[in-house]
C-alpha cells in the first residue's frame, strides 16, 4: 500500500522564534501513525536549525524549493546537492514559483531530476488555474505539465515521486475543490503517467491533493479513490487545524 503523507508548506511564514514554537507544539500535539508521514517545509532558512529540533519519528522535512544545478555561480540559489542531508522531499513546480517566479514546466523538469539525483523526494506540484477549467483545458494543462515535468527521469524514479494535484483556484482562496473534481483529475495525473512509464510505475506514484484543506475538509478528500495525501498551505500554521488534518487523515485510514 502507497504510505500516506500530509505535508505542511509553511510558505515564507513565520520567525525562528515562531518556527520553533510550532514545531514544539506540534510534537506534542501529533501522534505517529505508521501508516501516515507527517511531512513539514518550512522557510530554508529554517530547515538547519528545526533538523535537529524535530523529532525523526514523528517528522520529515521538505524544502519548498531547490536549484536543479548542484553547485556554480547562482547568486541566492541553494541546491539540492546542499539539501540532500537535511530534507526528505522538496517540493516542486509549486503554483507560486510558477505564476510569481515565472517558473515553466522544463525548469520543475529539471529539479525533479536534481532531486532525484541528490537523493530526494520530489512533490511535484501541478493543477489548472480557473480560466483553464472554464476553457475546459484542465486534461490539457495536466497531461502537459506531467509530460514535461517527468521528462529528464526514469520510470523506478517515477516510482518513488509524489505529485501534488493543486488546482490554482482553490490555493489560499477558501474556493473548495469538489471531490468528484478530484477524482477526474487524479484519474488523469495517473493515466498519462501510466502513458510515459507503464501501470505499475503509474500505481506506485503518490498523488496528495493540495488546495485550501482544513480540518473539516480532510477526510472528504482522504476518501477520494487515488488520493494518497494532502498538501496543506494555510492551516499547517495552526498546529491545532494541522493535527486536526492528520487525525481526520488517520481516523478515515482505520476505517479502510
Ligand atoms: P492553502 O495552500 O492550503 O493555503 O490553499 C496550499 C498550497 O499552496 O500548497
């Protein structure tokens, strides 16, 4: 069975002070479930400092963003190459970087590829904003961001790789993906993956869902067929919501 993961992007939130702060309340607050990893990303500022203060056990760490060159002359860049040892997963292709940051699908090609390369897990984000849905481009948008986006590994790379279905109109606007959206989309994401590498690399892949989640919410989308997650923006900022998520996520696990 695919492990589940819910994975709070703390975005550019929060102080050393604060970072700490929540990471001591979570801990106490979170339970561990074996069959659930609890994945944290706060600023890179923070990922030295919170790798020794979190207990392994119950947290990974992922980096909310990473240079594809291992190392050179890249003014404010950190690479993979100097996350290897610190983090887990790093996320990738996140709508931000992309609308913000101007970030294309060949640059989150390349970081995939660099995660893997440096050992880590990439999350691959992607997701239609809302004037694709609208043009009923959401197929589209999905078979070429995955294309792209996959196009520099291989399929046992594909194996170990988390994509994060994010509709851009339900990140940090309340806006709720209904779950038979999800489904469709999540349908898609593992069929043109299964196109590029075959079935089994296709059924291994974990696909998270990241939009607006809250507590409330969680287990809605945990009972969606294919999801093996949540990517959680906003509420994982609050260790009381964010337990909430995991509990909910544990709780809809036990019941099968
Ligand atoms: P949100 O963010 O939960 O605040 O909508 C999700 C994300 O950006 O991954």
């Amino acid at each position: 069975m695919r492990k589940k993961i819910i994975a709070g992007n703390w975005k550019m939130h929060l102080n050393a002070h604060q970072a700490s702060v929540l990471v001591h309340r979570l801990q106490e607050r979170i339970e561990t479930h074996k069959d659930i990893e609890v994945v944290l990303s706060p600023s890179m500022l923070h990922l030295q400092p919170l790798s020794t203060q979190i207990d392994r056990r119950k947290f990974k760490l992922a980096a909310q963003n990473g240079h594809f060159v291992d190392e050179g002359a890249f003014t404010g860049e950190v690479s993979m190459s100097m996350l290897r040892d610190m983090v887990n997963y790093v996320i990738v292709g996140h709508s931000e970087r992309r609308h913000i940051f101007s970030e294309t699908d060949e640059v989150a090609a390349k970081k995939v590829a660099a995660a893997f390369r440096n050992g880590i897990t990439p999350i691959l984000c992607i997701g239609e904003t809302s004037t694709d849905r609208s043009a009923q481009e959401t197929d589209r948008v999905l078979h070429d961001q995955v294309t792209v986006g996959l196009k520099d590994i291989t399929a046992s790379e594909v194996s170990k790789l988390v994509v994060a279905y994010e509709p851009v109109w339900a990140i940090g606007t309340g806006k709720i993906a209904k779950p038979n959206q999800v489904r469709d989309a999540v349908v898609t994401i593992r069929h043109n993956i299964a196109e590029l590498f075959g079935e089994k690399a296709a059924s291994n892949v974990r696909v998270l869902y990241g939009g607006s989640v809250k507590a409330d919410v969680a287990s809605g989308y945990m009972n969606v067929e294919g999801i093996d997650g949540l990517l959680v923006g906003g509420a994982s900022l609050n260790y009381a919501e964010f337990n909430g998520i995991v509990e909910q996520a544990h709780k809809r696990l036990v019941q099968g």
